[in-house]
C-alpha cells in the first residue's frame, strides 16, 4: 500500500513538473546600441508572432538599448544578453575576449553576422544657414558639430573613421589628416555617450549646425520632424556593419540557445528585411534593397538632399583600414590618433 501511495505521488509530481515546462514562457534579451530602438520594436513583434506560429511557444523579448561599447560593458558585467546587435565588431569582440562570445561567431550568420547595413551622413537645419555640404565644411570656424564619444559609441568610430577616409582622399599624408581631424573635433561642442544621445543634443536640446550621423538616423529624424532638418551626402563615407551574435555563455546557463539561434536568422527573413528597409537601413537582401532605393528615389526627402543616398562607389569599409583590431589599436585605444586629436 505504501508503495502505491509513493508511486501516485510521483506521478503527480511528474505531471505537475510537465504542466509547467508547457506553460512556462521563455524570455530572451537583444543588448543593442542606440538607434535600434525602433527597428527592434517592430523586428520583437513580428518575431514574437513568427515564433509562436512555428515552433507552437510564446516567447518574450527584452530590449536593451546604449552607446555599443557601453553596452557591450554591460553584458561583460553581468547583463543576461542571449542577443547582442551592437555597432562595431570591435565591440563583439570584447566578449569573446571574456569568454562570453565563441571564436568564430562572424561565420555564424551570413554577410559576416551583420543582416543590415548603414553609411554616415550630415543632418543640417531647415535651410542649410551654415552652407555645409562636404567634410571640409566642418573645419570651418564658427560651425558647431554634435557627434558622440568614440570612446563609448559604436556610431562615433564610424563617423570619425568616415572623416578620416574623407581626408585621406584628398591626398593628405596622416599628419595632415590629424591637423585637419583636430580642427574638426575642436568645432564639436558636445561628446554624447551615443548616437541617439546626440540626435537629442541636436533636436531637442537645439545645439550645433550640423550633426554627423548614422543614414537610417537621418532619415527617421526628418520623418519625425517633416521640413525641419535636411540631409546632406558628403563625398565620401563608409559602409557600416553593424555586427549580431550569440553570447554563448548567456544562452547556455538559460537555456536559450534555440530561441536566440532563431531570433537571429529570421532576421535574414524576407519579412524582416522589409522591416529593415521601412526602418532605413540598408537590407542586405539585395532585391529588396534595390526596390528600397527606387523608393526613396521618389520620396519627398529627396527635395532635402543633394542625391538620396551615398553611391557605393564612394564609401570605403572597415577593412580599409585593416580591420577593427588594427582600427581600434591605432585610433581609439588609450594613447591612439583620436586621443592625440581631441586632447
């Protein structure tokens, strides 16, 4: 009789432990920089309902949003990010020094982990009052600039590295590209931790004449505010990766691998890739980045610019300067080019 009694009892238990394994709700976290915050939004929900219809189990998606190499700090101390999308490889990096990423993680996914793209650009205000239209215009006296902080923003390496391939195609040897950087970051009236920080520094708090940015920034900027801001495409710029991975570590201790492996690959989707192109970026999905382009090629914001987008022919990348390890070696560790600029 007893050992009836302790046979239903765990039986009960079993099937107890079984009815919560049914309805218990995974949970995953994106750690991301700054200008994601509504691409993610609108990526979370399609996600979500694409993932319950498929793999029958509701999911929920935390977004955390910050300067990229702050961000990428903060998983480093502890924060439980299954997902990171940040900036700059440089700053994925840092976690697979710690440990926390896998060796290799940028063949993980195609186009080198990176499902969309970006470029830098200029936003001005209405009119233009400063007459900026190239890199060159940024040096001028008198003329305030907003862009972030290097030093904790993913963004302000793609912009600075753009200022410097812009000089650097004038024919200027590197001392004469950090004279021309240094009277640049002289003219820069606030360093925000991040690009979205420094959009705000621009619009709301209504400082500087021009703010160095990321494409898909501008353009949902002058969305949000129609006739207030204008676009300008420099001459020269670089084509911005910013780069997704799983922390492994994280997806291990949680149990997360599955869902986070899949939250990343549906964002090569041909429904996400829509999604990306309606938020700015560049799709990486090349049919619905041409059918991007011959949009916006009719959209009203191009009665804002000079052209209504960067030609490719005119952007350099990463590699140019040797990848990010030599990047961040020669430019923004303590002691590199950009130290020697704005100190």
């Amino acid at each position: 009789m007893k050992f009836l009694k302790y046979i239903v009892t765990c039986f009960v238990m079993m099937a107890s432990l079984s009815g919560c394994q049914k309805t218990q709700k995974l949970s995953i976290t994106n750690v991301s920089y700054d200008p994601t915050r509504e691409l993610y939004s609108a990526y979370n929900k399609q996600f979500i309902h694409y993932y319950q219809k498929t793999y029958h189990q509701a999911v929920t998606v935390v977004q955390s949003h910050g300067g990229s190499g702050k961000q990428a700090l903060e998983v480093d101390n502890g924060l439980k990010g299954d997902v990171v999308s940040l900036a700059v490889q440089s700053d994925v990096d840092t976690l697979m020094k710690s440990g926390l990423i896998k060796q290799g993680y940028m063949h993980h996914y195609p186009h080198q982990s990176a499902p969309y793209t970006s470029t830098i650009v200029f936003l001005v205000r209405k009119g233009n009052p400063k007459k900026i239209h190239d890199w060159q215009d940024l040096t001028k006296k008198n003329v305030g600039v907003i862009t972030p902080n290097p030093k904790t923003s993913g963004g302000a390496r793609w912009n600075y590295l753009a200022a410097w391939y812009a000089f650097e195609k004038q024919g200027l040897r590197v001392t004469q590209i950090k004279k021309q950087m240094k009277a640049l970051y002289h003219n820069v009236l606030v360093l925000d931790s991040g690009s979205r920080a420094s959009t705000t520094t621009f619009c709301e708090n209504g400082e500087g004449d021009v703010l160095i940015t990321w494409e898909n920034e501008a353009y949902l900027t002058m969305k949000e505010n129609p006739g207030d801001y204008e676009m300008i495409i420099p001459s020269a710029s670089i084509l911005c990766q910013p780069t997704v991975a799983l922390v492994d570590e994280v997806v291990k201790e949680k149990g997360t691998r599955k869902v986070a492996n899949v939250y990343i690959k549906h964002l090569y989707s041909a429904s996400a890739q829509r999604l990306i192109a309606q938020n700015y970026y560049r799709p990486v999905n090349q049919t619905i980045y041409q059918k991007q382009r011959a949009t916006h090629q009719s959209h009203t914001i191009k009665k804002l610019t000079k052209c209504w987008i960067v030609d490719d022919l005119s952007m350099t990348t990463i590699e140019h300067f040797g990848g990010w390890a030599k990047a961040t070696k020669v430019h923004f560790q303590d002691g590199g080019y950009f130290d020697e600029i704005y100190k």
